[in-house]
C-alpha cells in the first residue's frame, strides 16, 4: 500500500479517466473526483515529484511505470471490493463508496484471499 490514501486516489482517478477518455489531463480529475482544480494541480505536483506521473507540455497526465502499477492496483482492489459488496446484496451506489474507504485499508493478504474467493464463487456459479 502507497503511503498516503489520497495519492493512490489521484492517481487510480487518472488511470480511470485514461481508460475512459483516453487521456486526462488535471481538469479532468478535478471533475472526476469533484475536488477543485486548485487542490488538483498541488497534488499533481507532488505525483510529479515522486515520480508516478509526468505532466506533459499540453498539459495531458502520464502515469509512470510506477504510477500505472499502483494506479491499477488500487482499480483492482476498487473493482473486487464493489463485486463483493454488490453480490452479498449492497446497493451499487453504497458499494462504491465502501469499496473506495476499503480499497486503502485491506492489507494484500486480505486482498488476495478475497479475489481468490470471488474468482471460486464464480467457477461454482458457472457449473
């Protein structure tokens, strides 16, 4: 797990954005997580200076190799966690909003054995 909740939040906004539009750029995460641009451009500025992302001339957010493993990571985590709350009967918007509060605090141990059993649950069901 990154040190800090917020900067894995940044930057799995970015990856999202990315996949979805097929760039991003700081106005776009801004949107993304309803933060304002100002607050935004100070964190962009500290991926920046960790060396998870790189701020291009026209102003478009490139994740560094680093950055993209963390950033999808954390997807992972985000994606797992929304299925698993979903399918034991939480509503999708309440599941969204857990799995992002638990995508920081679940160790990979736990993680791991969690997907693991998703992934069993879904071969059963496929029988």
């Amino acid at each position: 797990m990154y040190k800090y909740k917020s900067s894995e939040d940044y930057l799995e906004a970015i990856l999202m954005v990315q996949k979805e539009k097929g760039s991003c750029r700081s106005i776009d995460v801004a949107i993304h997580l309803g933060f304002s641009k100002p607050s935004v451009s100070i964190a962009m500025g500290k991926l920046q200076n960790q060396g998870l992302i790189v701020k291009q001339e026209d102003g478009h957010l490139e994740l560094t190799e680093e950055g993209r493993k963390l950033a999808q990571k954390v997807l992972d985590k985000h994606l797992v966690l929304t299925g698993f709350l979903k399918q034991i009967g939480v509503s999708a918007d309440v599941a969204e909003e857990d799995a992002c509060l638990l995508e920081h605090s679940l160790s990979n141990e736990s993680f791991e054995k969690l997907r693991l059993w998703m992934e069993q649950q879904k071969k059963d069901g496929d029988k």
